[in-house]
C-alpha cells in the first residue's frame, strides 16, 4: 500500500461509489481522523470484529484497545498499534500481526493488520485507513506446523543418538568377540600341531570341527560387523551406468562363473541415480547367490530392466533350486537361511544388505520363485529421486 497525500477525505467527491466498493470486499477498513476519532467502518470490519452498530462508536479497538496482543501473544503497547503508529511516523505500517482475546482470553482472534497515514499538502494528517484480514486459520496451521518441526527434530535427535550407540555398541561388540575368537583358534591349531602322535582320530576329527566353528563364527562377526557399518547416507549417489556396473562385477565374478560353467545374460541397462558401489554390490551378492543355490543344470542367469511410469525394475533370474513361497519375504531378514552350512555355505547377512540398499534407493526387493524351477529377484530404482 502506498502512502496516499491527496489532501482530500475519500468520502469527498464520489464518496457513495467508494463506499459500495468498501463493503463489497472482505478485508475489514476503519478509517481514522487525526484524533483517532472513527470516521468510517466498512461491513467487513463490523463482521470481523463481531461489533453491533451500537459498539460502532466504542470502535478504537484498531488503535486503542486495552486487549490487544502481538504475534509473540504479549500485549502490545499502545504505540505498537499500527494506526497509532501510523499516525505518529507518517508512514505506512504493513504486515502488523494483532490477536483480540474472545472467550475469557481462551481463544485468540488473529488479524494481519496494515494502516496508512492520509496526508494533506502541509504533510500533517488528516485520515488514517486500516485495513485487516482475519488469519486466525493460518496462524493456528503456523502453531501446530511449528509444533510438529520441534518434535521432528526432537525425534531426529533420539534417533540419531541411538543409531550412534547402537552402531558404537555393535563395533565394540564384533571387536571384543574376535579377540578370544582368535585365541580359541590359534590354540586349537596348536594342539593339532603338537599333539598330533598322540591324538587319536576322533580327537583329531573333534579338533578339525572346532577349528571349522571358529572360523564360521569369525566370518559371521565380520558380516555383522558390514552390516552394522552400512551407512544411511546418500553422499555417494550420482548419474550412474547400471549396464557398466554390471559389466564391472561379472568380471570380478569370472572365475565363480566359469567354474559352474554359468551363462549370464543381459538386456539394455539403464542410467540411474544411485551409488555405484551399492549398486555393485547388489548385483554382485544376487548373481553370486545365483551362481551359489545353482540346481543340477548348468547356471542360467538373465539380468534384465523394465522401465514402468515411475520406477526402473532390474531383475536377477536363475534357474536354481528356487525358495518356497512362504520364505520369500523372511530371507530378507538378517541371518535368515534356509539351509545349513553343510549344503550351502552362508551367514545369512547378503541379502539384508541387498535390502537395506534398495531402501537407501528409496527403492524395494523381492523374489518371485518356484522350488525347483528357479527365483527372479527384483529391486526398484524410482527415476525421480
Ligand atoms: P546366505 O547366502 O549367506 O545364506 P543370503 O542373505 O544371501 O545369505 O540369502 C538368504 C537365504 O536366501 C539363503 O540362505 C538361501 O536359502 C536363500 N536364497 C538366496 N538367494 C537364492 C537363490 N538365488 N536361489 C535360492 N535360494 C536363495
């Protein structure tokens, strides 16, 4: 609003017109005289202010009122008021937030008030307008908004620090279980190596399985130790080339390829927003698991990608032992197996990393299998990340 320096009241000249205008619109205007003495109430402020006409000349209440509170809830003094303001400086005041207490100053009515300062040619006043509006609605969605930010944040706090304990309790866990790991197995060995004569076979056979169980239990303590160190964070994401990245982790898996005399198939691969080092090490634990629960058939594996409206779909398919329906989801779950070490080695760890790097992807997992035929696992990459 600009400062207005007619030097004329505004009911002068076409003042009906003005007036129809005034009481059309939904913004409440009091007009002032420069003893802040009420010229003018549009029907807008009456409803507003819930005033009855005889209260019409009680109205100071935009300059005067006693109750007035500011946005902080404090009361205002009365040169904070926006027409007192206006009257002294001589300039527009906008953007002026006042509460009316109602109700026994249980609830609050909230205006967003602007007065400007009417002058004639000496520059003195001669009329101040006030115009507001009612945002009780929008100060009330600002509160509760302001509510919910603190306890997201509050909330954030909780979380991190119990992700951090959590994540400190786990490295001091996983380091203190390796020490005396490592004591049992190089004692172990030492007994097989200085009592070899005169140990007897069982006692030999009894030490080899010893010796088998600590080093089982030192590969699940380091796969705990990878899961637990696997960050939640999104620093590593950029464009990526999944047919590159796929390209990059056959290779690494050659010699397993070869050795099970495995075909590995692929479609066009798409561009992503991912982690390339997640990405790779997705592929490389569903194709090794491929290559791993392999049937009597040579391995047989296809990777392929479909693009529906939102999302890339990849798929892993092989035609290996396959996984009764009722596992599909429990595999996901951290040391979950559905076989023991005798038939297929394993700690159960690979594929609750593959889950929790599809999330990261803001993506998901899944397998559709049929025992004996084989399993197709899919993950998802949303194209808008
Ligand atoms: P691990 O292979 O170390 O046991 P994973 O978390 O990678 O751990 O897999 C969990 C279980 O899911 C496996 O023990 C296996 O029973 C099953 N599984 C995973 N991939 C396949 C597959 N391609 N075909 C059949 N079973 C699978």
């Amino acid at each position: 609003m600009n400062q207005v320096s007619t030097g004329k009241n505004i009911f002068s000249g076409n003042g009906i017109g003005i007036d129809h205008l005034l009481n059309s619109i939904q913004t409440g205007v009091i007009i002032h005289g420069p003893d802040l003495e009420l010229l003018y109430c549009n029907s807008a402020a009456r409803k507003l202010l819930s005033l009855q006409d005889e209260e019409i000349s009680l109205l100071t209440l935009m300059c005067r009122c006693k109750n007035l509170v500011g946005a902080d809830g404090m009361p205002v003094s009365p040169d904070m008021i926006p027409c007192n303001t206006a009257l002294q400086t001589r300039v527009p005041v906008e953007g002026v937030v006042l509460g009316i207490p109602v109700c026994d100053n249980v609830a609050t009515t909230w205006f967003m008030v602007h007065s400007v300062p009417v002058l004639d040619e000496n520059g003195e006043v001669i009329e101040i307008v006030s115009s507001f509006n009612d945002i009780t609605a929008l100060k009330e969605a600002e509160e509760k908004l302001n509510w919910l930010y603190q306890n997201l944040e509050a909330r954030a706090y909780e979380l991190a620090s119990s992700n951090a304990d959590m994540e400190k309790f786990v490295a001091v866990a996983t380091h203190d279980l390796q020490e005396p790991l490592r004591l049992i197995s190089s004692f172990l060995q030492l007994l097989k190596m200085k009592y070899t004569e005169k140990l007897d076979a069982r006692a030999q056979e009894y030490i080899g399985y010893a010796v088998e169980g600590a080093q089982r239990m030192k590969k699940l303590i380091l796969d705990l130790l990878e899961y637990a160190k696997f960050r939640n964070n999104r620093e590593g994401f950029t464009d990526v080339n999944s047919g590159l990245v796929l390209k990059s982790v056959l290779v690494s898996l050659e010699e397993s390829i070869s050795k099970n005399r495995a075909t590995v198939e692929s479609g066009p691969l798409p561009q992503v927003y991912a982690d390339p080092a997640l990405l790779e090490q997705l592929f490389e634990n569903l194709i090794g698991n491929s290559l791993k629960y392999r049937g009597s058939q040579d391995p047989m594996i296809r990777i392929a990608c479909e693009e529906t409206q939102g999302e890339f779909q990849f798929s892993v398919s092989d035609n290996g032992i396959g996984i009764k329906p009722e596992y599909s989801d429990k595999i996901f779950n951290l040391f979950e197996r559905l076989h023991n070490n005798e038939s297929f080695e394993g700690t159960g760890v690979g594929l609750a990393i593959c889950e929790k790097i599809a999330r990261l992807h803001r993506g998901s997992i899944g397998v559709h299998s049929e025992p004996g035929k084989g399993s197709t696992f899919y993950f998802t990459i949303p194209k808008c990340q």
